[in-house]
C-alpha cells in the first residue's frame, strides 16, 4: 500500500485464492483490508470489502480491492489496464510473472 501511495498509483489489487484456501490466502486478503483501514485510513466502497483512501489524507483515491487469482491470470492478458499495483502471495505472484 505504501508502495502505491508513494508511487502515486491509482489501484491495488490483493490476488488470492481465498475461496479454496480461506485461512492461508483468505486471510491474507483480510489482513489486506485491515491494514489499509487501520494504517491508512481507507473507507468501504458501497458496504465493501472494497476500499478507497479519502480526501485529505496520503494516497487519497487509491483504491483497494481484491481478485479471486483464477480470473486474475485471464484479466492480466485481456484487461492489464484494471491491475495498477498487484499484491499476492509468492506461488500467485510466480504465476502472474509467467502469463
């Protein structure tokens, strides 16, 4: 996240496979969330999980949102333009690296 606010990114995306793997990659996307509420001060999007850094703070209009790692791998080839900063776990990130 810091990396994205001082880069001046528009978006970070948590790739994860937390609908299968819910208490190793399903927490990390949560951990993702709550670091980004707790040290940046980030608001739901519409009753969340989606997030957005407010006005007046640092980084404000980032967004951060997560991606199921599946149709990660097909929207990076078909859509790159939606993924800005990508955060995930080592295998995902072999994998990103790879398309």
């Amino acid at each position: 996240i810091q990396y994205a606010i001082t880069n001046k990114r528009k978006s970070l995306t948590l790739v994860h496979k937390g609908n299968i793997m819910k208490y190793t990659e399903g927490a990390f996307m949560k951990w993702g969330y709550e670091l980004a509420k707790r040290e940046f001060g980030a608001v739901e999007i519409d009753g969340g999980p989606w997030c957005k850094i407010p006005e007046g703070k640092p980084g404000a209009g980032l967004v951060i949102k997560d991606s199921i790692a599946d149709i990660t791998l097909q929207q990076i080839l078909t859509r790159p333009t939606d993924f800005d900063v990508i955060a995930t776990l080592n295998l995902n990130g072999d994998y990103l690296s790879d398309a």
